[in-house]
C-alpha cells in the first residue's frame, strides 16, 4: 500500500529566495558559582563535607564571572516590575536567547523583553516549538535553555517537552505566565495548575508568590537545572506578580540546603582502585557509555587510550567517544544497535558501564543482558544505581571526576612499570564481527535508500555537522549511518520519542551555535507536527538544511506491523488514499509557502549533486528524498 514514487526524473529547479545573513549572536556568560564549584560549596555550606557540584558546560574555560561584571539598566533604589526583574535576573544567569511566544498572562514578561538590550528572543510559532527549540538550544551547547509561555494552553503545550528533558537530563528553564493570584483556583480564564501538572515531570518546579523571591527562584532554578543529573525547571509567574513594583534584592542566599546535602560526593579513591583492579583480571571488557558521558569526553578518550577498551554508546552517548575510530568504536548497541555491539556485550567478563541508565532498549530481557560480565556502574544519579540491573561494583558521582581518578591511577601504574593487559585479541575478535555482520541495507533499483542519503551526509560533512531528527524509522538511520566524532552533535529525542521534536530542535541549535552546520533529518510524519516551525526558520534566517525522507508513512510503525501484526495497515498511510501515486501532502508547498528553497530528489544518480547543491546555497534548504516502505531500521 505504499504510495509510488514518481517515475519522472528527480526536480533540478530550485526555489530561490533572497536572505540577509544570520544575526550575530551576542557572547554568552555563565553564572560564576559555577567557576569553581569546590569553592562554592565550602563558601556556601562550610558546616558540611565538601560536595563537588556537577554542571553541563563543554568547555568550562569558557566560564566568566559575569555577576561580578554585570552592569543594571536600573538605578540599585530604582523600582521596576516583577517583570523588568525577571528578566534582568535570566540576564544575570547569562542567558542571551530565550524562546517565548505570548499570550494574555506573559505579556508583561514579553515587553520587559524588548527594553532588555541582552537577551534576543526567537518567536517559535508554536509553545511546543518553543521548548523544543530550548532542548536543542541546550543539547546543543551545554547551557541551560529557556523558554516562555502564557498561562493555560500556553503552559500545557510545554508539557512534552519538559518531559523530554526530565527523560534526556537536558537542563531547561520553562517561564510561564499565571492568571492573577486572586484568581488563582477560580478556573478563570486559561488558568490551569500548571505546576501541579509538571510536578511528576520536571526535576523541580515553583510558583512565585512574592515579588521579591524572583531573584532567588530565577538563582536556584538555573543552580538546579544544571547541578547534578541535569532537568527541567519550572517557574510560574502570576500576572499581579509581573506588574508589581519592587527594589529587587539580589544578594539573597538560595535555599537550597536539602538538595546540596544530596548531590554526589567526589568518587571514592578506593572504588576506582577496586575498578582498575576488574579490569586488570578481565579479559573481554567492554564500555557501555551513555548521554552521561557527553561532558567528558576527552576523558573517556583517555581513559580508553590508557585501557585498550571498546566502546559500545547507547542512543544518547553517540558522539561521546569518536564513532569513526575503528580500532575501539562499535557504535550504538541495543535494539537498533550493531550487531559487533551487541554481541561485544554478550560475550563481555566486565562491563563498565558509564553514564547511562540500562534502558529497556539497550538491554532488552534484563536476565539475560551481559550476564557473563560483572558489572560496573558510574552514574551521578543514585536512583539510577541498580534500579534495573545489578551491578558488582558502584559508584554515584560526576562521571567526569571519576573518569579522571581512573586515569590518574592507570597513568601512575604506568609511570611505575605495570603494563596495562593486552585486549588485541579481544578487538581482534570484535573486528571479524564487524566484517562478518556489517551495517547494511536493502537498494531499490534507482530509489534512493535512506541509509545511502545519510551516508552521502555524512561524507560531505565530513562528521562534523549537527544532526537533529525527529523519532521514528530515520531517527535510527541517522544514529546509525551518521559518524560522530564529538559530543553534542546528536539531537534527539531519545527517552520519550517525541514525534516533532527534529525541526525546533535544529532551530535551538543554530541560535546556540551560528557557525555550525546544522542538519534536521526528519521524516514526513515527524516532520509535518512541527512544520509550522518553517516560519521561525525564514524570519530568523538562520541556515538550517533538512534532509526530509518521506515515505509516505509512519515507518517504524509499519515495520513492527510487518513484524507481528502480518502487514495489517492500521491507519500508519500518511497519504491521500484515494491518490496513492502523488505525493501527499506536497511538502515542498510548505517551504514555498515560507519562502524557503526546495526541492525534491526521487534518484540515487541525483542525490550527491543535490546535497551539493543545497551547501552552495548557503541559507535554509529543505530537501525531499523519496525512498520505498520496505526499508527497515533494525540491523
């Protein structure tokens, strides 16, 4: 039932439109207790033991001390709105870009934004856009995102996304707007209890009673937000609370006392002995990194430099370890995973397992996964340890300093003579796996296999770009067939699976990183939830390309229906049955409608000098790729 491609050769005629270069984007400022974060938590808590504070920056070189430079618009006597404070304390937190839409109860918020001469908001065209857009703004450079919304719909139509980041330990501020607090509990108008809502789904949420709490709550929440494992915070506003006038006071302590007492200590000299000592006496090792690892990546490097160990990245580790080193890579294990990962696991003695979380995806029936291993577990989130799998030896802390300690005590080992053990044999075997059960595909006479499409990619990007997808079919493929060679290049939506997520995604990440390339590899079904985001694209200028491989339909749907519902089609055709040989709906009428150049490619012959063609134009190029239904994810 799968629509018919055209059989007229591939469009060459693409829609030009004229467009001014992206905005340059201010610099960014990071708050300074995180600078040093030993120094913080004895100033801080000196009546308690010395707790290290993680954070989620890629390059903490990169830090300033901007409360130490930051310069108010305001006189220090001078009193202003709840609203003029809230923003002038995201400003303090070093925020430049935010992604607000408006609405009844956040208008307050919005015209303090345009007396703000820091912060630029992106209007997404829709609130899911919006916190989308902040999750990739945040996956992306390592920074808390934010965004705003109003009150009601405005609110509720953040709620995949905060759980998205809950999921996906993305560290994300959600502003919303609430009616006034007289009204609150009155069901007036676009009211909803938007924090009881959020409650089971953002790491910490508040709502603000009191004007002059803002500059704390604003504090706390960005500490909370990028502190230990990373997550969404909300903060809800009530509209009096906007309008009222204070001197604010912005040298109020934060309250914080319960959650530093929990956050994870420096890891136990011991335990990393005892882990290093594992490793010695294994023979077949193997390391199951995950999103965990993305903030020490030169580490892990390192660490399996001085080892020797492979390494086998879950779906939110890829880019933590080089995915094109093809001495020690095996790529993504799992269920969508390769088979040399999967089987590296299974025949593993010791399996450390770094930053990741044993999800039912990667692990499958958990009785059987590596049960020939003893297991070591690093994870900064204690509830994380042993909740699914039992490990032999654990360890809750900063998966960066515990990575460091390892490497401190194999570098020792190896300044003092003792050679590490010699796992050629190991890799050895993983490499005749790898040439035995490579990642293949099936080829449709002249149409254009996915997997080929991202390939192509990947070779004339030479790994480099930023990929965002949506979920589904080719979000897999471009885990698959895209290589990552650093951290931070993977978008995706990967513990919740949000449909829609690919296109706003990519949005954050162009306004977070405007000298990257950025790619959205979308499906047609992902794609169209979010595809009014086309317009944020356009008006912004930022120089996103989309690589759109449509099918027709809800692809990763349709392969567990080939696989056990006999091919039964239940509602997965995304086109007009009555006109199954056109394509539906003409996606390239979208980005015309835009004002963004298209064009669509149905031939194999015709895809490189396409995706050519899209990088000489250097602003937004969307482009289609056609490919048939038979192609499946699964290795």
């Amino acid at each position: 039932m799968a629509a018919a491609a055209p059989t007229s050769s591939s469009s060459t005629a693409w829609k030009r439109s004229s467009f001014s270069n992206s905005p340059k984007l201010l610099s960014r400022f990071t708050v300074p207790f995180l600078h040093n974060p030993q120094k913080l938590t004895a100033g801080v808590i000196s009546h308690r033991h010395p707790l290290q504070i993680s954070n989620v920056l890629s390059s903490p070189r990169e830090q300033v001390h901007h409360e130490e430079t930051f310069v108010s618009r305001f006189a220090p006597d001078e009193p202003r709105k709840g609203s003029d404070v809230l923003v002038e304390a995201l400003e303090r937190e070093g925020v430049t870009d935010v992604f607000a839409y408006p609405g009844g109860a956040s208008m307050e918020i919005h015209q303090a934004l345009t007396r703000s001469k820091i912060i630029r908001n992106v209007l997404p065209r829709h609130e899911q856009g919006g916190v989308f857009a902040a999750e990739g703004y945040a996956r992306a450079s390592g920074l808390p995102g934010v965004c705003i919304a109003t009150s009601g719909p405005g609110a509720t139509n953040l709620v995949s996304g905060l759980a998205d980041a809950l999921l996906d330990s993305v560290p994300l501020v959600a502003i919303t707007g609430q009616v006034p607090r007289r009204m609150i509990g009155t069901d007036a108008f676009q009211e909803t209890p938007i924090v009881e809502v959020t409650r089971s789904i953002t790491k910490h949420n508040y709502l603000v009673l009191d004007v002059e709490d803002i500059p704390r709550v604003v504090k706390e929440a960005f500490f909370i937000a990028r502190s230990g494992r990373p997550g969404p915070v909300l903060i809800d506003v009530p509209k009096d609370i906007q309008q009222q006038m204070v001197v604010p006071n912005w040298n109020q302590p934060m309250r914080l006392a319960g959650y530093l007492s929990r956050l994870p200590r420096p890891p136990s000299p011991m335990l990393l002995e005892q882990i290093v000592r594992l490793i010695s006496e294994s023979k077949k090792p193997v390391l199951y990194v995950g999103g965990g690892c993305l903030n020490s990546s030169e580490e892990l490097r390192r660490f399996v430099e001085l080892t020797g160990i492979p390494v086998a990245s879950t779906l939110m580790g890829l880019g933590s370890y080089p995915c094109s080193d093809e001495e020690f890579a095996l790529q993504m294990l799992g269920m969508h995973g390769t088979v040399y990962a999967n089987y590296a696991v299974d025949k593993s003695d010791l399996l450390l397992a770094f930053g990741v979380r044993f999800d039912d995806r990667v692990t499958g029936k958990l009785e059987a996964f590596a049960s020939r291993a003893k297991i070591v577990h690093i994870d900064i989130d204690s509830a994380e340890i042993g909740k699914n799998k039992q490990p032999h030896v654990s360890i809750c802390a900063d998966m960066k300093l515990a990575l460091q300690g390892l490497n401190l005590i194999l570098e020792d080992m190896r300044k003092e003579g003792k050679s590490n053990p010699d796992f050629s044999a190991w890799r050895q075997e993983l490499k005749e796996q790898k040439m035995n059960f490579p990642l293949g595909y099936k080829t449709f006479e002249d149409a254009i296999p996915p997997q080929h499409a991202i390939q192509v990619l990947d070779e004339l990007t030479g790994g480099n770009a930023i990929i965002s997808t949506g979920v589904g079919q080719h979000q897999m493929w471009a885990a698959q067939f895209y290589k990552y060679n650093k951290p931070r290049q993977w978008l995706t939506s990967g513990g919740l699976g949000a449909m829609g997520f690919g296109l706003p995604a990519a949005i954050g990440a162009a306004v977070a990183r405007p000298d990257a390339v950025v790619v959205d590899i979308d499906g047609d079904g992902s794609f169209i939830m979010n595809v009014q985001e086309l317009a944020t694209i356009r008006v912004e200028n930022l120089p996103i390309k989309i690589m759109l491989l449509n099918n027709q339909h809800l692809g990763m749907v349709v392969q567990w229906e080939d696989r056990f519902y006999k091919s039964n089609r239940a509602h997965t055709y995304l086109g007009n049955p009555s006109k199954e040989s056109e394509i539906f709906p003409d996606m390239l009428k979208f980005a015309e409608a835009c004002d963004i150049p298209a064009a669509r490619v149905t031939k194999k012959d015709d895809l490189r000098a396409a995706i050519k063609r899209c990088w000489i134009l250097l602003g937004h190029i969307c482009w289609m790729s056609l490919y048939p239904i038979k192609s499946m994810s699964c290795p």
